[in-house]
C-alpha cells in the first residue's frame, strides 16, 4: 500500500488536470440519472393526491429538486475536502446525531407520525435525524477500525468502541421506533467489520446478540410482529397488514415488461399507500414495466461496482473502509426497498436512495455520495515524487539533447519514468 507524501504544486496542478478516474463518472452519472428518475417519478407518484386536494401537481417536484440541489452542493463539497478533511468531520457530525436523536423525544421539538415519532421540526421543514446517524457511524467505524486490524488487543477493543456507540444510537433510533433503519445500520456497520478483517467468528458471535435483540423487539412492538408475520404471505393479510404489500405487487405486476407509460399508473390513485416514499419502485414498475425496474438495479449496480473499486485502489486505510461502507450504506438500502416491495422481506419504510420522497434521505445520501467521491479524488491525485539520484544529474544530455527538451518534445503527457531526468517528477500513484 503506497502511502502519500508532499507533492510540490505544480506537481499536484498536473494530477489534478488529467481526466477524472472511470470510477468517478461512473458514480456522478449513476447518481444524476437515478435523481433524474426520481424527479419523474416523484411528480407522478404524487400528482394525484396534489391535484384532488386542490393544489397545482408541483408541490412534491418543487421540493425535491430543491432538496437535490443543495444535496449536490453538500455532495460536491465534500468531494472537494478530500480524505482528511472528511476524516476531521466524524467526531462533531457523531455528536451533532445524538443532540438531534435526544431532541426528537422532547415535547416541543420532536414531531410524530403515522405512529412514530422520528423528525424534528415543523411544517414543510422537518429532518430525520437517524437518517444522519447512518452516515456518522459510517464515518466513525471506518475511523476506529483503521490501521488495527493488524494487532489483535487494538481490533478489540476498537470493536469494543464501535459496539457501544452504535448500540447506543441502534437502541435510541429502535425506540422511536424504526426497524428499518435500525437494520440498515447493522448490515452496513457489518459490511465494514468485514472489510477492516474482523475473524469471522467474532462476527458470528455479534448475529446471535443480534438475533435475541430483534426477538425482543418484535415481542415489545405488535408492529413489528404483524409486519413480519404477513412479510411472506401477504395475501393471507390483504386487508391488514398485508395490504401496502398486496397494493405494491398488484402495480408491479400489472405494467408487464414495458409498462403503460409515464404518468399512466392506476395504484397511485388512493390504492397505493406511501408511493412517492417507500412504494415509488411499484409505480416505477407499473409505468415502466419490468424494463424501468431492471434499469434501476442496474443503476445501482453501477454504484456498487465503482464503490468497491473505489475501495480497493485506496492507497489509506480509513479511505478504504470509508468507500466500503458507504457503498454498503446505498447498496443496503437500496435491496431493503427493493425486496420489501417484492414481498421478500418485511415493510421496513426505507426509501429507494436518490429516487424516493423525502428530504432527510435525499440530503443524506447525497452527501454520503461525496464522501465515496473523496475517496476517488484522493486516488487520482496522490502523486510520488521521486528524487533524482546522482547518476541521473550526471546523464544530462543524451546525443547532445538536454533531457529536459526531450520531455518537453514528448509533451507533456502521461506520468513519466523516474529516470528520465528532471528534478522532481510527480505522477499517479494507482495501481
């Protein structure tokens, strides 16, 4: 693993003015058509109930491409601080996610729906806390678990570390209550311990505490417990819990392999409850058919693949675990959806990232965007300067042509070999 050292600037002006990694526009296309799509299918999973209820239709659009936009801002600025800047940001965004899961159980600042209370805020401005919570473990395992996977004592008692922190935010964000996202964060933290090299028996250890935690969440939440029990046989439940699920495959079912059109579902008209949030990929596959669906898998195919990239080619450690778990924050996220609305797994109310309503996940994933395309700038600009040895500064001229001029009649691209003369030379360090 090569590691970094200081580049003179015009060295680090050169790295910077080459072309952006593969991965990089892998990630920022995959992104901007899944927001594209998002926008589209926002606006039309909500029209109806806009337009029955007297307003213009555009409401639901008008938030989301505003929540996009300044999404794209924290995404790009975060992109642009690089691994350190990132790395110096875990300690305050961790502290800044427990006040704000503290203040959602007080009276005047929590605010509660369908049930749960979750937000903070009021009105149109409203934020979910756990939803950056996800992003801030993220940030803190991949901090804790770098650099100690090497010694046995350090890995312990890291994941000593990382065990109560997200115990204790699992445990607030459990009983507001959220099964859903409660999930995301184990699969995702899990996926981190994984690539940090953690024996595989400590992890077996860690399923079985979480196994008897979720038995005893489904016998304190009745919820929680219906909604499982119908997760596999909805049918038998159409009329109770089963019902979102039953709604969700009937739309899906419905649009075939080309679906009736944009604009066309019918599920969206009062049959489909929640379609702009949890249930849009129903309405995705009811206008776009079975061709729409298969398309956004392969979108988020995309991402992971460039993720994983990503974090292979990280020359640092914590950039490594950092793209690893974002990657798996968005991939987790994504297949929880997903199954849910296949009927595969039990409703859990996770948005599809970048395509669902909601500005919480919106701005949240978006930034965790950044902090995977961080990842990615610091790989492309990590340069090796070589020091010229004395037997290269005696080779000056070769055939009577300064070295020098033969670089400069080679132009100018393209990292260049340590021996071919020069005082410094600076060039990629990928592998």
């Amino acid at each position: 693993m090569s590691s970094a050292v200081a580049v003179p600037a015009p060295a680090r002006r050169r790295a910077a003015a080459r072309p952006a990694p593969v991965e990089h526009s892998i990630l920022l296309t995959a992104t901007l058509c899944l927001l594209a799509l998002g926008a589209v299918m926002v606006y039309s999973a909500s029209s109806p109930s806009l337009l029955t209820s007297g307003g213009s239709g555009l409401g639901e659009l008008i938030s989301f491409v505003v929540w996009s936009a300044v999404g794209l801002g924290v995404m790009l600025f975060l992109a642009h601080r690089g691994i350190a800047g990132v790395r110096a940001l875990t300690a305050p965004l961790l502290g800044v996610s427990f006040v704000l899961l503290l203040a959602v159980k007080l009276p005047h600042l929590g605010h509660a729906a369908g049930g749960a209370q979750r937000w903070i805020g009021a009105g149109p401005v409203q934020f979910e806390p756990s939803e950056l919570m996800k992003l801030a473990l993220v940030l803190y395992a991949a901090q804790v678990l770098a650099g100690r996977s090497a010694n046995a004592d350090r890995l312990r008692t890291a994941l000593k570390r990382l065990l109560v922190i997200a115990g204790a935010a699992a445990l607030l964000i459990a009983s507001q209550p959220d099964l859903g996202t409660t999930l995301v964060i184990v699969f995702t933290l899990t996926a981190v311990v994984l690539a940090a090299g953690v024996p595989l028996r400590l992890l077996g250890l860690g399923f079985i505490m979480l196994g008897v935690a979720v038995l005893i969440f489904v016998k304190a939440e009745p919820y929680a417990a219906a909604r499982i029990s119908s997760a596999f046989n909805p049918w038998a439940h159409a009329t109770g819990a089963g019902y979102q699920a039953v709604q969700g495959q009937i739309a899906i079912g419905s649009g075939g392999l080309f679906g009736h059109g944009p604009g066309n579902s019918v599920a969206k008209d009062l049959w489909l409850p929640n379609a702009p949030t949890d249930f849009i990929l129903a309405v995705i596959g009811e206008e776009l058919g079975a061709v729409g669906v298969c398309g956004v898998l392969f979108l988020y195919g995309l991402i992971v693949y460039a993720g994983l990239h990503t974090a292979r080619r990280a020359h640092d450690p914590f950039g490594q675990l950092l793209a690893a778990g974002v990657t798996s924050l968005i991939a987790t996220q994504a297949i929880l959806n997903v199954f849910a609305v296949l009927s595969l797994a039990p409703l859990t109310g996770v948005p599809l990232p970048f395509i669902s309503y909601g500005s919480s996940s919106l701005l949240v994933m978006l930034a965790a965007m950044g902090l995977l395309l961080a990842v990615v700038r610091d790989n492309a600009i990590v340069v090796r300067a070589v020091d010229r040895t004395p037997e290269q500064n005696a080779r000056r001229s070769v055939n009577g042509q300064p070295a020098a001029d033969r670089n400069r009649s080679r132009g100018n691209s393209g990292a260049r070999r340590a021996g071919a003369g020069g005082g410094r030379r600076a060039g990629y360090a990928g592998r």
